[in-house]
C-alpha cells in the first residue's frame, strides 16, 4: 500500500514522505489515527504544501537542536494538576498540552507537543520526560506535577 504520511511516524518516516507499507498496517494503523493518506495523484500535489508546512515547525539544523536542548535542560519546569487524591494519585494525567504550556510559561522555548513524549503521568512528585528536537537530537527534562 502506497501512503503519504501527514505526521512524523518513528521508524517510518516524517510528513510529506511517501512510503510503502503492508496493507494491515496502512488499514489498520496509519489511516485511523490520521498518520497518512493514501496515495493519489491529487494527494501527491498535497506532498509540498505539507512538507512546508513541516519545515516551518521544524527546528532549523543540527546545532540549533543542540542550543535548544541546552536551553531545556536548564528550566524548572512544574505543571499543576487539577485535582489529586491524598496519596498524591491525580484525577485525570498530565498530557503533553499541558507540559508544551508549562515549558513556555517558564520561559522556554515553543515546542510542538508532537515532539513531546510523555510517560502516563498519573502522581504528583518529578517525571522525566523526552522532547525529539531533532532526529540526532533528544532532550531530557525534568516535570514537577503540583496538585492544586
């Protein structure tokens, strides 16, 4: 099955590419969740308008990715909860809006919260969360989740 990926898609490829993939997985992966579109000539004039628009989210070049990396590394970023138990359990998870939204409030820089990675975040206290900046480049930051 012939695709033409909308998002970046780990060990596949990123938007705009068109990729080959069995059909079971185009069928049954890539198409629901909105990741690709089938093929076609009309969708294949689609291929620069989504490849623009990827290169202007996208960080400009290797070392810009590094000063990046560099920058996050350097915030304290803390995300208040809505509503947790006494044992700390939240009522709900902490989603990568809300760490894209934290990051920025602290000073950081915008991030798209595709490139966000968060593990189920569901007490409060510090998670490690990873940000892909780059294909070369991953980031390591440290989340405090405050109950409110």
């Amino acid at each position: 099955m012939k695709l033409i990926l909308t998002a970046d898609v780990p060990n596949l490829g990123a938007p705009g590419d068109i990729v080959e993939v069995k059909d079971g997985y185009g069928r049954n992966y890539l198409l629901p969740r909105s990741l690709a579109i089938t093929a076609t000539r009309g969708a294949e004039k689609q291929v620069a308008s989504i490849k623009r628009s990827q290169q202007a989210r996208q960080i400009r070049d290797l070392g810009h990715a590094k000063e990046v990396a560099g920058q996050l590394g350097a915030l304290s970023v803390s995300v208040t909860a809505k509503a947790a138990g006494d044992s700390g359990r939240l009522f709900g998870s902490v989603t990568t809006s809300d760490i894209v939204d934290a990051v920025r409030a602290a000073g950081g820089p915008a991030l798209d919260k595709r490139a966000v990675e968060v593990p189920q975040i569901k007490t409060t206290g510090s998670h490690a969360v990873t940000v892909r900046l780059h294909p070369e480049v991953t980031a390591e930051l440290q989340v405090a989740v405050v109950a409110q």
